[in-house]
C-alpha cells in the first residue's frame, strides 16, 4: 500500500498555528494544559517519517526541544538550502517537496508527517500531496499570527472519517476525496 | 437568565463562510447535500430574536430566499444605515451592536442569534459581545473567500462546551471564559 502523506496539526478556532510573535505556547492552553495528547499517540503509530520545513526545525531545535532532537524514533527530512551535515536521523534536503514525496513514497515505509511550518503546508495543499488531513482545533481566536492555509490557494475538497473529543480540544481527520 | 448571544455559523476548513464570490452553496456541499441539518433544529429552540448585518438580509431576501423571509418565526433586527419600513417580524436598525444587544438583554426573551455576515461577527468579536460560539466546520479548503475571524481582532479564548459529528460536518460548541 503507498504511503500516506498526513498533515497532522493544530491551529487556533480563526486558523493560526503560531501568533504574531511565531509562538505555539496557546496550543497548550498557556497556564492551563489540555490534558491531551492531541491524537499523537494513535497517529504517530503509522508514521516513520516526519518532513519539517527549515524554520520550523529550528524553532523546535532552538526554543522548543533543547537537549535532543524530539523526533529521534523517526527519520526526519527538514527542508532548507543551507548545507547541514545529515545525522544518523535527520536528513537535510533542499528538493522540491514533490520530488521528495513521490521518492519516499517509492520507497518501502510507514506513513509520512507533514509537520509544518505554513510554507511547507501551503506547498503541499497547493500540490494536492496530502492524502489525510488530523486538525485539532484549540479553542481560542488569536486574532493575528501565522495562518495555516494562505489565501489564493486552490479548492480541495475533503471527507470526514473521524471526529474526536480530548478535554477540550476536537480532532478533525479528514481524507482527500 | 440573561439572554445569551450565540454566534451559530458555518466556516470552511480554512475560515471562510463564502467562497471569493459571496457564495455559500459549498455548505451544502454543492452537488451533494451533507444530509446535515447543521444543528439546527436543537439551536433554534432556544433562540426566538436574530440579528443580521445588511449585506447577509440582502443576500438571504434577494438570493437565497425569494418567496418568504427565512426566519418569520424569530423577531430579526437588520444592522443597515438604508432608511426601512418595519415589518411584522423585521426591524431595521441604525445602531451600534453593543447598544443593540445591551438593549434586548434589557428585556424578556430567548436567546439571541449573530447570524452573519463577517462584519457584524467581527464587531461582536472585538466588544466580546458573543457568550456562545456554535460552529460548523465544513470539509472543503476553499482557497479565497469571506473570513469568518477578521486579523487584528483581540485574543478571545473559549471552552468547549460540546461537540458533534454529523453526516461529514463537525459542530463545535463554544463558551466564552
């Protein structure tokens, strides 16, 4: 069976998956928690693969995961053009997202993380690459920050497979039609 | 009790209640009908006054519903600076939304409806008017449109109150904190 490409992320009630300041610290619900884990447990049981785009990668690198790399029991592609040295689980690659898919995919594997940030999303979307759309919609409107689907990209129609409820958050799994 | 204001609402999958056109047919899916009646008939039960902006009473008299005025069951109070003979079941107002809420909260009754459009939403978002949010979210990434939350409006945050799936569609329930 092909690998699943899956975008698996959350973004604020008005669409934002950081704030203007690029912090992601409201997905917690700040000073209180959600008690959740946001569906991560389940999906993260098909994927063995995980694609970043640069900045993203080093948010998580430099702010949210200092001592080590959050997602050692995958293997990571983080998109840049800057020449980094691979490490036993991250490969630095500057491919078309495309390109680097439709390999991955031809090779043998679990699903694949479209992890974010915004630029890689909306590259993907645009492509029609994601085959399952997993949304957890945190309840608060941000009223500005960095949106995951831009404008002007083009209409994708989608089906519900599952809903869930996790104190307080809902999870949207939604497939490609 | 104080009558509670309740924003009740379908918005795409990436915040737009009408395509770049104005249109809204993609809620109900265009060709094929979510066999949803978007929770309604619970919403409607408690809810007896409806206020619109003047474009959205436009587009529901001239576009949407040519016969008969869709909610001649609810007293509806239309937002518009156009000089307007009331009818039995409408009121035309030229008056700032927090007043006019102030106003009705003032006197007996159900709940009362934010029905639309994006304006009149975001008026009531900024002055923190709206005690319950109910919205659908409808499976399509629409690419462009009309969006339901405005930038530059403030950080509203919420609680889950409830949530259901139906037919393809996810309805949230929002309390203001």
């Amino acid at each position: 069976m092909k690998r699943k490409v899956i975008l698996y992320i959350s973004q604020s009630l008005d669409g934002f998956i950081a704030d203007s300041k690029g912090n992601v610290d409201w997905i917690l619900g700040n000073n209180e928690n959600y008690d959740s884990d946001y569906g991560y447990e389940t999906f993260i049981k098909d994927i063995d693969t995980v694609i970043l785009g640069a900045n993203t990668y080093k948010q998580i690198k430099n702010e949210l995961s200092l001592d080590k790399w959050v997602y050692e029991d995958l293997q990571s592609y983080v998109l840049t053009n800057e020449k980094i040295k691979d490490s036993i689980n991250i490969k630095y690659v500057n491919m078309n997202i495309k390109k680097l898919i439709n390999k991955l995919q031809q090779e043998k594997g679990k699903n694949i993380w479209i992890c974010g940030g915004a630029n890689l999303v909306n590259q993907c979307v645009k492509e029609n690459l994601i085959d399952e759309y997993q949304i957890t919609t945190v309840p608060v409107i941000l009223g500005s920050g960095i949106r995951l689907f831009e404008e002007n990209n083009k209409k994708v129609r989608l089906e519900l497979k599952d809903t869930k409820e996790e104190n307080g958050l809902i999870i949207g799994i939604y497939a490609k039609r």
